[in-house]
DNA sequence: ATATGTGCAAACGATTTGCAACCCT
DNA sequence: AGGGTTGCAAATCGTTTGCACATAT
C-alpha cells in the first residue's frame, strides 16, 4: 500500500473518522489518477472500479480529505477543481486555458514569497495555491 | 465621461455592436463599484439605478467586455469571480478566503515572470492573472 | 431594414445537503 | 450499541441559453 494512502488512513482514524472501503477506493484512485485530476476524473477511475460508489460520496471523501490536510485543490477557470496531495512539490501553475500543470521552481517561490509578504502582508500559502498562467500549447494556439 | 466608459464604448461600436443604456449602466456600474467587483456587486449596484435590467444581461454585458479585451476577472475559491478593468496597473493577489485584493509590486512581477517563463515556458500574463493568497485578516482568523 | 440586444424563464454544471438505511469500531 | 458514513434525490449557487420581442444603427 502507498505510503499517502496509509497516511490519509491514518488521519482519518485518528480523529475518529470510519475506513470504509469507499474511502480506500476514493484513496487509490487519487493515488492512482494523473497527479492533478478533477472531481470527475477521479470519479470516473472509481466507476471502473466500483461504480456503486455515489459521486457525492467522492465529494464527501475528497472534502474530509481537505480537512485533514491530505489534499487540497485549486480552482480552475470555469467552476472545476483539480486535487492533489498537499506533499506535492508545492506550488503550481495552472493554465488559465486547458488545466495544464507546471512546478514552479522551489527557489524562486521562496523569494516571491518573502517579498510579497513583507510588501503586501499577503500570504502565498504552500500547497493551497497556484498561479493562473498560459502554458506554451496555448500560447502558440 | 470617464476614459474607460469612453473607451469600452468606442471598442464595442468598432466590432458592429449597440451601445445601450443597458451597457451604459453596466459600465458605470464597474467604474464606481470597488475595484474588484463580483457580478453580483455589480448587479446590485444597477438594481439600485436600474432594477429593469436583467442579471442576465449583467453577465452577457460583462462577456462582451471581455472579449473585447476590456475588462477580465479572477476565480475565487467558490464559482464567484471578481472583475476588472485590464489597465488596472497589473498582476494581484486575491484572497482566496474573502477575495480581498493587493497588487504584487511590479518589479517583483517581473522577474517572478521571466524565471518563470525560462523554467516552465509558461507565460504569467498580464492583466489575466492572479495569485490566490491569504490576506493578513483571514490568517489571522 | 435588419442585425444586435434584452427580458424572462428554464437549463446548466459543479458541488452540497437532508434523510433514512447501513456498517465500521 | 452508537455514531460516523453512504446512497439517493432534491436543492443550491453562479452562470448560461433559447426564444419572442424590442431597439440601435
């Protein structure tokens, strides 16, 4: 078993919270899904797999999730999410257009991070943000 | 008359489209709104002038001007977004908790931007874009 | 005259919620 | 046993769309 999966079960029964076998799935499929899937991709990959399981019950699953602090998401353009666990390199860009996305480099984080906060009071969190860009397909589209 | 009433209103004549007092108010509406208003802000501010005009006319109007490279908007964390006018000086932070808004200092915009662009290919644009943060009041909450 | 815009109501897509039944611990 | 969890269906929220009527050019 992934180490994330055995940690995300961890979490969860450490505050009392049920290892259901939906939840397992739900894990997995995480685990197992591109490393920044929506709602509905992982949805999908579940219904192969265990098409009883409710999309809400994925809703549910990916917000408990959240709160632990397993994952997080980030909003893209129209209404959807992408998700992935919060250890995850830190931050991200995201293209404004297609969803593509790209790590931005450790160290030049760290520097924008430290100006912006000291110029703006603003916190560029870690694994809950990501910056909307065009990635090179569509630009050149 | 303000500039940017002005201009929207000479680009929408330039593409064949009417100038309406429906447009009208939807313009003016965005210029005395604060700086980074939702739809609904704007569509409550007409209701107060204008109470005939449509949400939905709200939206469409607010489409138009974005296509026509007029206005843009930032997604906040739940389905709303914020608009503003593309010369609004560049880059901001949006608060991802109560969409307040910063601006990023420019000088560190553009570095930020170049390393970036060197490091990924992806282009952080100008006027469409936004870094989602924590504002100094939703963190310390 | 005629293409464009408007109001309205109904449709949307993503996500959430109330509730009764269910099953981890 | 007992409370957390699930499935389902219905509700929500922001935004979009089809259509008949109105209007800017």
């Amino acid at each position: 078993m992934d180490d994330r999966s055995a940690e995300a079960l961890n979490r969860l029964r450490r505050v009392g919270g049920r290892v259901t076998p939906q939840r397992r799935i739900v894990i997995e499929a995480l685990i197992d899904a591109h490393p920044h899937p929506s709602a509905e991709d992982v949805a999908e990959r579940i219904a192969e797999v265990a098409p009883e399981i409710h999309l809400s019950t994925v809703y549910r699953t990916l917000n408990t999730l959240t709160e632990l602090d397993v994952i997080t998401h980030v909003h893209l353009d129209h209404g959807r999410s992408v998700y992935h666990f919060v250890d995850d390199s830190g931050p991200h860009l995201v293209c404004r257009n297609c969803g593509a996305v790209a790590h931005v480099p450790a160290d030049t984080f760290g520097a924008v991070s430290d100006e912006v906060a000291s110029a703006t009071g603003f916190t560029l969190g870690h694994g809950h943000f990501a910056w909307s860009a065009t990635c090179p397909d569509c630009t050149s589209a």
